[in-house]
C-alpha cells in the first residue's frame, strides 16, 4: 500500500475460482479480506472431496488448455504451476464398435500443424475434409466482430451455411460441442465454438491439454487457499450469503448469512453461480439496472459425472478422450492421466454425461450401467472380462450457463451498477466464458475494477473509509 491509504475492508463472497481469484490480488494490495463460502468445501465447480473409502470424489472432469494464462500466472505465483501435467498434443475420438480417430497437432508454425493431420485422416472422405478445409479461412482469419455476429445463429446452423460435411458435424463437433459447454450444436452459439476453434487453430499449442497431477483439492483450490490464509484472508466455509444488507444510499453496507451472522465491509465482490447471486439481488436493482434484470437469461445447463473403478487396465490412454457415440461426449482414464490416482495400473474413468437432461432422474445404478454400455462399446476387446469395483455420481443441475444465441451480449461485466459492488464469475464478460480460465480472469478483473475505482476515489464516499492501493 502507498503511504497515507487506509487498509479496506473487502467481503468475497463464493470461494470458487473466481472468488479465491479475487480474494488474492485484494490481499496482495494490502487490504483486509474475508472470503465466505456456503460449503463446506472451497473450489465451487472444481471442488473435491474424500469419501467414506478415501477416494477423492471430483465434482467434473477438468483439463487446462495451452490458451490459458491468468490461471498459469496465479499458479505460478502459487507455487503449483508444475501440478499440470502436460499431454500428448493430440484429439483422440473413440467411436462405437472400437474404432477411432485422431487430429494430430505437429510442431509446424499455424495453421500448418493441422495439415499433415488432415492428410493422415481416414475416417473422414477427401470431399468431407475438403468441405472443412474451405470453411477454414473464415475461422483462422475472421475478426472477433465476424465472430460476434455469428451469435445469431446456432453452431449447427452456422456449419451447414458453410456447406460442412453433416458427418463431420455428428462425429467431430457434436462431442466439441457437449465436451465445451454440455449442449449439442443446434443448441449453442455459432459464436462460441468457432471463438474457441479460432483460437485454437492460429495457435499451435493453445489446444493441448494438461491435467492436474492430483485431486484437485490437494493440488489446486487447497494450495491457493493455503496461500490466501498465510496472507492474512480470512475463509470461511459454511458460511452461506443469503440477503445483501443495503446502506441509506442504497450501496451494500454488508451481507447476512444464512446463520443470521453479518459481515460488514467497505466494498463487496459476488463471485457466485447466477442462480445463486439472483436470489441476493435486491428486486429494485432489477427492474432499475438492465445489467441485474439481464441476469434473468442465464440458465444453468444441467451436467452428470460419472466415475467408474475397474480391477484392471481398460483403455490404455493417457489423455483426454472423445465420443460422438452415446452419452459420454468426453471422458478421461484418470488410472493413467493423473498418477495420485493410479493405482496398479487399473483404470478410473471419468466421464462427463452429457446432454444430461433426460439422464438427470435416472438412479446412479442406470447411469452407471449406461456409462458403462458406452465404454465397453468403445473399447469391445479390452473390456471383456473387466469389472466395475466401484463407480459414483456428481449431479450438476446448474453448471455452466447455456451459450445460446444472443445471450453474450448480455453478460454483465465486473463493475455493476452499483458502486462498491463488483461480479466475478465464469460467465462474466472475458474471454474464456465458463472455463477455469475465464474463473480466474473474471476475479482478477473485479479486483481490479475494485482498486481502480478506489484509487480514482470513486469510492471515497462509501462506508467510513475507504482509499486502497493497486498491488
Ligand atoms: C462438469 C464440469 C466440467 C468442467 N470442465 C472444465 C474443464 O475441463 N476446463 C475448464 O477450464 N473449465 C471446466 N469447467 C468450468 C469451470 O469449472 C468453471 O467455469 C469454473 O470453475 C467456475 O468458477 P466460478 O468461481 O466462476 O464459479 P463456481 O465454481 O460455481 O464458484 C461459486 C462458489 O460460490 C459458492 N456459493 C454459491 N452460493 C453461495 C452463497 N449464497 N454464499 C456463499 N457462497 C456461495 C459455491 O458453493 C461455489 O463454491 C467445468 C465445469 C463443470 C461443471
């Protein structure tokens, strides 16, 4: 802090990775935090946890792409950067009755890396990839504004405008499209899949993936908030928000838990799920703040994990995996992509179940035996023979926010319309929409806008105090 500022006091609220994201630039400013969250676990949709046998129980299959970056600085600053485990630069799609395809990254500067990877395919017909190959130029070479307007149409829409083979849609997009934001292509924005394809084809090395070397918990969310708490940021777990407490001037003065407790402070960060930051909004800033009543387009997209131990090796494969075939657009054997996990060389599947909608009142049995009719259908020779030990299910009713056409220009940015009151979240306006990235860039963004605001002394009025300093 600069000499003469006063040290604030900040409320975060959600210990995700947004808040957790938040919570530490406003710490390093030399500010006063406290961090509230409802479970008793931090880490929100990366949260995970031991069960009655000692295993760690994930709440969805995670990977890092090599187009992230906020979350790498804040691992790095972390300490734990090294937790991720690169893998080979390669997409694995398994198909049903065992037979598979790959895309092949090489080491050539973009977008020549994809081409020899189109060569070797043989899944696809020449006229098939010619048909891809024209539509190229458009996704490598448009500007973000072609991109923008494309959020009119639905992924499915878009692909057929192109004149993109129908097959290439149903084997190579759909589980794109399931594995980025668990709803098929005549659901999401065009928008959203041709900003990420885009990406990762000017980049050589923004799609390979990386998994983290543990659970989550042990090698993510513990060390940040061991971090956070060595820094002086007050966590608390438990600790559900349930009414913002609003001041005269109808700035929030503070936040009444659910326990009745009340945390007051001079400025607040939500970094919460929409469904639950909705519930907090007070019903006047709807109808007087377009950027609150917005808020009212975000639905929660519905997502199963399912995690299948087996008492033998099944696939063989360290990386991620994808299937157009069935309910498991994306799965990982965890047995050999993250040695915490490995044990005796059997595998532990990680599958997300999506679309999960009409999957989502099945009892874990069905869903289990489900999964397991898509894996051994995946995998018909090596399966044989091969037994469950164990399998668990995560339900999700409101995971990541459905990208349909035109919701992005409604996302709301960090700064409301309130003045000591900043939004952080996945689905908040950046550039990664609800990834870990995005997470972390949305907490690092409301920190900001925090410090900016305070050092401009917009916020001088507020609370008694108030005068904070950038890191
Ligand atoms: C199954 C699945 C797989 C995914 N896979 C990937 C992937 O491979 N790669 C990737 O980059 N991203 C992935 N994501 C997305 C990524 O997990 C999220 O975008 C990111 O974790 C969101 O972080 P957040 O902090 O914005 O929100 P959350 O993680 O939702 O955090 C919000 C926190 O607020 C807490 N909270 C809620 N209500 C209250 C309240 N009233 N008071 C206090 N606290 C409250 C919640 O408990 C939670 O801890 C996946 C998501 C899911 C669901």
């Amino acid at each position: 802090m600069q000499a003469g500022e006063q040290r604030a006091r900040v409320v975060v609220v959600g210990g995700g990775l947004a808040g957790l994201a938040a919570a530490r630039k406003l710490v390093m400013a030399g500010h006063e935090v406290e961090l509230l969250e409802a479970r008793d676990v931090l880490g929100g949709k990366v949260s995970s946890w031991c069960d009655a046998d000692g295993d760690w129980i994930e709440s969805g299959l995670h990977v890092f792409f090599g187009a992230y970056d906020e979350i790498f600085t804040l691992m790095r600053d972390v300490g734990i950067y090294d937790n991720i485990l690169w893998k080979q630069h390669v997409l694995r799609y398994t198909l049903a009755g065992g037979d598979h395809f790959d895309f092949e990254n090489w080491p050539l500067p973009s977008p020549m890396h994809l081409l020899p990877t189109v060569f070797r395919n043989k899944y696809f017909s020449w006229p098939e990839k010619l048909t891809l190959a024209r539509a190229l130029p458009r996704i490598v070479l448009s500007s973000d504004d072609y991109y923008e307007q494309q959020d009119a149409l639905t992924y499915e829409e878009w692909h057929l405008q192109q004149g993109i083979s129908k097959k290439m849609l149903k084997k190579m997009f759909l589980p794109m499209a399931l594995a980025l934001k668990f709803v098929p292509p005549p659901e999401i924005s065009a928008r959203v899949v041709l900003d990420v394809a885009g990406i990762f084809l000017r980049e050589n090395g923004a799609s390979r993936m990386g998994f983290l070397s543990g659970s989550p918990q042990d090698t993510l969310i513990g060390p940040i908030a061991a971090d956070l708490a060595r820094r002086g940021v007050t966590i608390r777990t438990g600790a559900k928000a349930r009414e913002l407490i609003l001041d005269a001037a109808g700035r929030v003065a503070g936040v009444r838990l659910a326990n009745g407790d009340e945390a007051r402070a001079d400025a607040f960060v939500l970094a919460l799920p929409v469904h639950q930051l909705n519930k907090l909004i007070p019903a006047e800033w709807k109808r007087e703040h377009a950027y609150f009543a917005n808020l009212a387009q975000f639905e929660g997209v519905p997502v199963i994990t399912a995690q299948l131990w087996f008492d033998q090796q099944v696939t063989g494969i360290d990386n991620i995996l994808f299937c157009p075939d069935g309910c498991i657009p994306v799965y990982a054997d965890l047995g050999n992509t993250t040695p915490d996990y490995a044990v005796g060389g059997r595998s532990r599947i990680e599958a997300v179940v999506a679309p999960a909608k009409h999957l989502f009142d099945w009892d874990d049995k069905a869903i289990i035996d489900q999964v397991w009719r898509d894996i051994q259908s995946v995998f018909p020779r090596r399966t044989v023979g091969v037994k469950i030990t164990k399998a668990t299910v995560v339900r999700i009713p409101q995971s990541v926010y459905w990208p349909k056409p035109g919701l992005n220009r409604l996302r709301p940015g960090q700064h409301s319309p309130i003045p000591n009151l900043y939004i952080a979240g996945g689905y908040t306006r950046q550039r990664f929409y609800d990834s870990m990235e995005g997470a972390v860039a949305s907490g690092n963004r409301a920190a900001a806008a925090l410090l900016e605001d305070a050092r401009t002394e917009k916020l001088a009025t507020v609370g008694a105090s108030f005068a904070l300093s950038e890191e």
